[in-house]
C-alpha cells in the first residue's frame, strides 16, 4: 500500500483532521472515533510501518514511554478502573489496518471488554525445548546476555556479524494479508 | 504475602532476556506456545509507577522477543498486551508486558463491540485531556526551572570544593 493512501499516515502527519491528544517528532496520538470505551487512544508512528518488529529502536522505546504518558493522563482525567495496552502485529493478531497501532483503552467495571488472558498448563519438554532455541536466537539480538547453561560457542564479534543479517520475517505475507 | 512473579524473577526460570532492571521469561502456564513475560525486576504493579527508562527499554526489548518468536514458533502474528488493573485483567500485582504469538485456529480473540460516542462528549473528553496534558506540561516546565534557580545540590557542592583543592 502506497503511504499516501494510508488512512492513518495521513491521520498521523495531519493530512487529515483528527481529534489529537499527543504528538511528537516520531508518534501521534488521536482518539478513536470508533472507541471500545470513551478516550480510546489509537497511538501511531509518523512513519508509515506495518508492525512493531519494524520500528526503529529509538521509535520502539518511544512508544513505550507514550504508553506511561498517556496511561497517567487517562487514569487522571477519566479515573478508571483499570487500562489496557494492546498491540495487534498481523491480520490474524486482529490488526484492521497495514500501519502500526497501539492502543490505549480505558477500563470501566462491566464494559464488555476482554483482554484475559486464558492460561494453560505447558508440557514442560516443549517449554523446555522452546527456552534453549529462544536462547540461542537471544544472542544474535543481544550479544551480550548470559545464560548459565549456554556454552560459549560463538564470539560477541560473530554474534554481532549476525545481529546485522536481516530478520527472517516474512513481512510481505504479512502486509498482504490486509490486501 | 508473596508475588509469583517476583519469585519466578528470583529462580529466574525459563529466562531469555535479563539486564539490571528488567527480566523476560517464557510463561509456565501459556496461553499458546511461546507467550513470553516481560517484566520490571522491581515489585511495581502498573505502567505509571516504572521509570521512563524502564518502560522504554521494556517496550524496545519486548520488540526484539516478539520479532524472534515469529521464527521460533511460526507465528502469523502477535499481540503485546499490558493489563492495568483488575478489570483489565491483570492477574499478578506485578507489572507485564505479554507478548503471545498468534496463528491460525489458535481460538484466541482480543475483538471489541465499538461504542458510538455522541460528537459533543468526544469534545469534551478531548478538552479534557489536553488540559491536564498543557497542565502537567507547565508544571514540569516550572519544575525545571526551579531545578536552574536552586542552589545545585550537596554533590556539585563537594566536587566544586574538590576542585578548589590545588
Ligand atoms: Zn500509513
Ligand atoms: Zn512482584
């Protein structure tokens, strides 16, 4: 999809008029005319991106500390209950639209609203199993984490070598998915 | 009484990420394979109480986890969700940040019903943030300079006496 076709793109930089609560150099945020709650937040980048996982760094953290704002700002003014923040990488995740939003929903006893989380109880083989393959990839991001069982089969310099190849993420598929 | 999640901190069990202020491990009891916690080290309950440098690298590492979980389970997708409070479906009294892969037929859904908002309350409720936003904005900036005005405090003192010394 081309950026300037994109709905929130033009939200985002103001091309389109919208009912803005924060802005800075890399993020704006609106409220949802179509809100789960009252002062629904959808928070986007200026930059036109698909999911999280293409963020830059300084952009990821951001979003991050918008999160706290934005979440002390609701929990002054509305006074809820409780807040939820929600992130949706992918159609199948529940994303509507091919641009990164977060949003920051108020909660109010008794709104209808679901963000439980059903837990279950995991075959400790597979998390086992899953753990040591996540370790192994953890140390292509994060050169310098310790774990104890690990042994130290690659050097920080070939770890970082690593860190630079692209991320095996298929982003096409996941873009198209919205098409 | 005691914190679950602290106590998984402590065993540091299942850990795949840890710095001096924040830990990741896999959930013992997933919603799906591969949902992975994010959390502060420090027993805090919800997003306000964390510093601004805790939660922005709490949200850059949860970037990273969720980018290599799509290739270590294959995941279509994910879903970052923090829960605030009770209501919010917060289960712990520690702060989280969930990150769980989605795929097909997984029988996961965060949908919601949109609720219409008459123009004129989505007004007001717009004037209301931006006034406690330009408050709180004016607040720190007097705070600031207030900050410029006092003296500096007992540890500029010292290495400016430091500094006096031949
Ligand atoms: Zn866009
Ligand atoms: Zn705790």
């Amino acid at each position: 999809m081309e950026a300037t076709q994109c709905i929130f793109c033009n939200l985002a930089t103001g091309q389109m008029p919208s009912k803005k609560i924060y802005e800075d150099e890399l993020i704006t945020a609106i409220l949802d005319i179509y809100p789960a709650n009252p002062a629904h937040l959808l928070v986007m980048p200026k930059e036109h991106k698909a999911i999280f996982a293409q963020l830059p760094k300084a952009t990821a953290e951001r979003f991050g500390l918008v999160a706290k704002k934005l979440s002390e700002l609701i929990f002054r003014v509305l006074r809820p209950e409780g807040l939820n923040i929600f992130i949706a990488n992918g159609a199948i995740a529940g994303q509507k639209a091919p641009h990164f939003i977060m949003h920051v929903i108020p909660r109010f006893q008794g709104d209808g609203i679901n963000f439980e989380i059903a837990e279950k109880e995991a075959k400790i083989d597979d998390v086992d199993a899953l753990c040591s393959k996540l370790r192994k990839d953890v140390l292509n991001y994060f050169p310098e984490q310790k774990f104890e069982e690990e042994k130290e089969e690659k050097s920080v310099e070939q770890r970082l070598e690593e860190r630079k190849k692209p991320k095996n993420i298929d982003l096409d598929r996941i873009t198209k998915m919205f098409e | 009484m005691t914190c679950l999640i602290c106590s998984l901190i402590e065993k540091k069990q299942k850990k795949i990420y840890e710095d001096d202020e924040i830990i990741a491990f896999l959930n013992p009891t997933p919603a799906v394979h591969g949902h992975t916690l994010v959390a502060p080290k420090r027993h805090l309950q919800i997003i306000t109480q964390l510093e601004d440098k805790t939660v922005e690298k709490m949200f850059f590492v949860s970037q990273q986890l969720s980018s290599l979980l799509y290739d270590a389970v294959g995941a279509e997708g994910t879903n970052i969700i923090v829960q605030n409070g009770v209501v919010a479906g917060q289960k712990h009294a520690h702060f989280l940040i969930n990150i769980i892969p989605r795929s097909k037929d997984d029988g996961m859904s965060f949908e919601w019903a949109q609720k219409q908002i008459p123009e004129d309350n989505m007004n007001k409720i717009q004037e209301a943030l931006q006034a406690t936003e330009a408050k709180e904005e004016k607040k720190e900036a007097v705070a600031e300079e207030k900050k410029k005005e006092e003296p500096k405090g007992a540890d500029d003192y010292l290495i400016k006496q430091l500094r006096r010394l031949p």
